[in-house]
C-alpha cells in the first residue's frame, strides 16, 4: 500500500494543478457555456499546447470551442482556428489529442498558467502498484451559470488514488484501442471528504475527461518547483467497476514533442 499523503500537501498541490489545467466549453444555443472536458498545459515544439482527451473534441462544437483557465481568469478564451491532432500507436487509438495553440490566445492567458515541458512528464515505464496518484479536473456536474455575467463558476475536483486491481472485475476489451498505454485507477469515492476535511457530495467524474493523471514528486518541499509528474491523460469512466481509465504518455513524448 502506498504511504497516504498528508492533507496539508493537498491544497499546494492543487494550486499548481489548477495553473496547469484548463476546462474545455462549448456553448448552447443561448449563448451559455457548458463544460466538455478538461486539458493540461503542455510547450511543445510545435508551440502552447493542450493535452486532452480525443473524444472531447468530438463533442458538438457547431456553437465553438472555449477554454477557461482554471487559476482565477473569468473569461472564456475562443480556440477559433486552432489546430488539434489525434494521436494513434500502430494504427489504434489512443484517445488523446493535441490542441496547438496560435501566440495570440497563448498570450491571453493567465500570466501564472504553467506549461509543462519533458521533465514534468513521467517518461519511463516504471510500476505505478505501489504509487499514489492523483485526478485532476472540472467535473461536468459541479457546473453552475453566473447569470451576471453568463459564465460558470469553476469547480474542481482533486482526487487521490491508487491503481485499479480488477477486483470488481476486468474492462472489456476495446480491439481499437492501444490497451498496452491504457492505465486504470481506482474511482470508488465511498463518502468523500475535501482537503480541508469538509464534507462533500459524491463526486462522478464526467467533464475529468482529458484531465491529467498525476504523481507525487519530491518537490512538494520547494515551492518553485510543479510537486508532480504528469503520468497520463484520464478518458474513461467504467460506472460498474468504480474504475477510471487514461492514456500514459510514456513512450510517446518524441511524437509530441515537449520541449
């Protein structure tokens, strides 16, 4: 069994995550936005990047697609004419895509937004058995309208966990998808509490999709330094086996390039 963090890492890891995560919007035909999906912040070769889950970007975005930073800005950013890739291994799919960002909606975010590079990624195929590890994302059902000013509160949710044992059984097989990078985790909230020990209602993980999954590093003692390691990218909720399923990134960061 993993060591259990310690409540008060809590709040400063979520901190750094909600500078490093951003919600995914489209709107409705009023004009109000509904969260789609979450996405990490990445600097890659081919410039500012966002990490997320592919299927989100299948979402009906006739109306648009918007980002929020999730570090204090209000606005909602229009993604208009920014270019995104779905990433493949050997033919099968991975669920995880690439949204490249042009300079001038990069300069528009939050000036405390912080991009990823290579050594915030966990790059090697080290066992996660005995590891915590971490969900980070704006859960779809924690959205709320602002009738003020049209846009949504942010909620999110930081869930600690550990790998799923398939003791409630096994995901079925997906011939498409590229099982060997697949990394499932334990969702099974019981009756959750948050980081200030407060009372909380039974998190479900939709709108996590495209979130980051996230390791515990030893720099939750300098606070210069991101406390963890981006493992995967979450896209899978499996409700009969409280399990969640994402993409690792191991193996695949020469195909996108971090810098």
């Amino acid at each position: 069994m993993p060591k259990k963090i310690d409540n008060y890492i809590l709040p400063y890891i979520q901190r750094w995550l909600l500078r490093a995560t951003v919600g995914l919007y489209t709107v409705d035909w009023l004009g109000i936005p509904k969260v789609i999906g979450s996405a990490v912040c990445v600097e890659c070769r081919a410039g500012f990047s966002l990490f997320t889950a592919a299927h989100v970007l299948s979402s009906d975005l006739r109306r648009g697609l918007y980002l929020r930073p999730g570090n204090g800005n209000d606005s909602l950013i229009s993604l208009y004419k920014c270019n995104s890739v779905s990433l493949y291994k050997d033919g099968r799919d991975l669920d995880l895509a690439v949204i490249i960002l042009n300079p001038t909606i990069a300069r528009r975010m939050h000036s405390e937004t912080y991009w990823l590079n290579r050594s915030n990624i966990l790059d090697d195929e080290e066992s996660l058995d005995d590891e915590n590890l971490i969900v980070f994302g704006y859960p779809r059902e924690k959205f709320a309208l602002n009738p003020a000013s049209r846009y949504s509160n942010f909620w999110s949710l930081l869930y600690v966990t550990t790998l799923y044992q398939g003791e409630r059984g096994a995901w079925d097989a997906d011939e498409g998808f590229y099982d060997e990078y697949a990394v499932d985790l334990d969702f099974s909230p019981g009756k959750p509490r948050g980081i200030h020990d407060e009372k909380l209602e039974q998190p479900t993980p939709k709108g996590l999709s495209g979130g980051g999954i996230w390791i515990l590093t030893d720099n939750h003692e300098n606070d210069r330094k991101l406390p963890v390691m981006l493992v995967g990218i979450e896209h899978r909720w499996h409700k009969t086996l409280h399990s969640l399923r994402g993409t690792r990134i191991v193996g695949l960061t020469d195909e996108i390039e971090p810098v």
